[in-house]
C-alpha cells in the first residue's frame, strides 16, 4: 500500500500500520467492545490515544451515528454494549474507524443481525466521507494521524468491502476482485464483471453460462465441496471440482492472470486472443 510491502514489515511496524493506517469494521461488533466501556469511550479511544481534539471528534461521532440510521446517537454513547441493538453496535464500529481517519478501510460482511436500513445508511455515509476526504479542505481533521504524520495526503481514505454475494459488490464498487477458496481468480472494474466476466466461477456467481464453444450450465454455488489434494496444496484452480469446462491441468496448476478489456481471468479457457473480443 503506497508502495509499502505490507507482508514485509517487522511486528513493531506492522502493529505500528495497522494502528495509524487502517481501520477495520468487523463482521461482529459486539465482540470488538469492551462490554465495561461506555461505547463513547470505545469510540474516542483512538482519537483520544492520538493526542487528537477529543472535542470535535466527539460532535462528529454524533453526526456521523445520525447518518448512519442510530435514532438516537447521544443516548448510544451512554450505553454500554449488552445496552445496543447490534445493528447500532455495528454503525458505532463503523465511526470508530472513520474518526481515526485511515488510510484504508476494510468493511467485513456484517452479520445478519444487521439490518438492511443500518447497511444502506452506512454505505452511503461511507461514500460521503470518500468524497469529502479526497477534496481539499473537504473535512476537519480531528487530529487523529497526529501520531503517523497528520492528516492523510491526497486521494482520500480507499476502501475495501468484503462481500458473500456478487450482485451487492458490483452495484456499489469500482473495482472488483473475485475470491475463490481464498484466492483471486478474475478481478476488473465493476462493469466489465457484469457485462462480460470471463471466469467460471464469476459467470456462476451472476447465472450466467461459460463464454466458450462448450455451453454447459453451471452448476448452483453451494457449499464447498472437498478439496482434491492439489487444491489442498494449492497448487490447481481452486474452482476446478465444480467447473464445467475444466481441463485436466486445472487441476495441477494456477493459471496467470489474461487481461481482457476492464479486466483479467486466471483460467486457461480464456485465451489471449479473446482479450478484449467479447
């Protein structure tokens, strides 16, 4: 990230990173509280750590719960966790987060305790603090990077979601990064997915058949089935058990990435010459 290997850092740095430049909002917010803390404390913690102005850090949570559908924000902060609906416990991880102004934001897939009006309040607060983040003098800091250097510089906060469905993923993402038994296999802008995804699996997911001469219907997917010993290894496709145009050396081996268009596959099926024909 910003030219930083992550994955090569030191464990005093890498607590460091994940301290001061990225912020998490987990799939289950009540096990990230302190059930002792009031969810005030659990929300100023890092801003108040960070010798930034709890003050306006404070009024910000306010508004930010506000829009991200909490009914009642002030009263949220005098509560504790075991006192909060989970749908509210999961607006306040995600304020948490923001106050400490990362770099990167990771949004996990709530639990399905969440409700729906909390989730879309939510994505679109997100949006909001993407673009005021990235326009200058768009927000006011409240101090919160002091400890790493100050206030973010350019671009904006990035954030990643991790989504159990496709569909979501497209309709609010820019870019999209299909996972497969923990691995990449396609990944393109949004667009390019929907319109015209060229791995198995991607094509599963949206219902729609393989782009090759061999018109086989995929099958539903549902369930992991077990792994062979390759894919134990890792060393094949980890979609090769449930693939209907899978060739024997998917099974042995993971393909590069083919760039086509918007986007790039790790399947043998997509030649390069098809990059960019569909």
């Amino acid at each position: 990230m910003d030219g930083t290997d992550v994955r090569a850092l030191a464990d005093d740095d890498l607590r460091a990173y994940r301290r001061d430049q990225v912020g998490l909002i987990p799939s289950e917010p009540r096990r990230a509280m302190n059930p002792v803390q009031r969810v005030a404390e659990y929300l100023l913690e890092g801003v108040r750590a960070a010798g930034g102005d709890v003050r306006t850090a404070r009024a910000r949570a306010v508004q930010w719960l506000g829009e991200g559908g909490v009914a009642d924000p002030k009263r949220l902060m005098r509560q504790h966790p075991f006192q909060v609906f989970e749908s509210e416990l999961w607006v306040a991880t995600v304020v948490e987060a923001l106050l400490r102004e990362p770099d990167l934001l990771l949004v996990d897939v709530p639990s399905a305790e969440v409700e729906s009006g909390p989730r879309a309040a939510v994505a679109a607060l997100l949006d909001q603090v993407r673009l005021d983040s990235a326009r200058p003098g768009g927000a006011q800091s409240c101090g919160a990077r002091a400890r790493s250097g100050g206030a973010q510089s350019g671009g904006g906060v990035g954030v990643l979601r991790v989504f159990a469905d496709l569909e979501p993923a497209l309709a609010v993402c820019d870019r999209v990064v299909v996972m497969c038994g923990g691995r990449s296999v396609e990944a393109g802008n949004a667009e390019t997915l929907r319109r015209a995804a060229r791995h198995p699996y991607t094509r599963a997911l949206l219902g729609v058949p393989p782009p090759h001469d061999r018109r086989i219907e995929p099958e539903a997917v549902v369930g992991e089935p077990a792994p062979s010993a390759a894919e134990a290894a890792g060393l094949g496709c980890p979609y090769v058990a449930r693939c209907p145009i899978a060739i024997e050396r998917c099974v042995d081996e993971m393909p590069e990435p083919v760039r086509y268009g918007g986007g790039e596959a790790r399947c043998f099926r997509v030649a390069p010459e098809e990059e960019g024909s569909r």
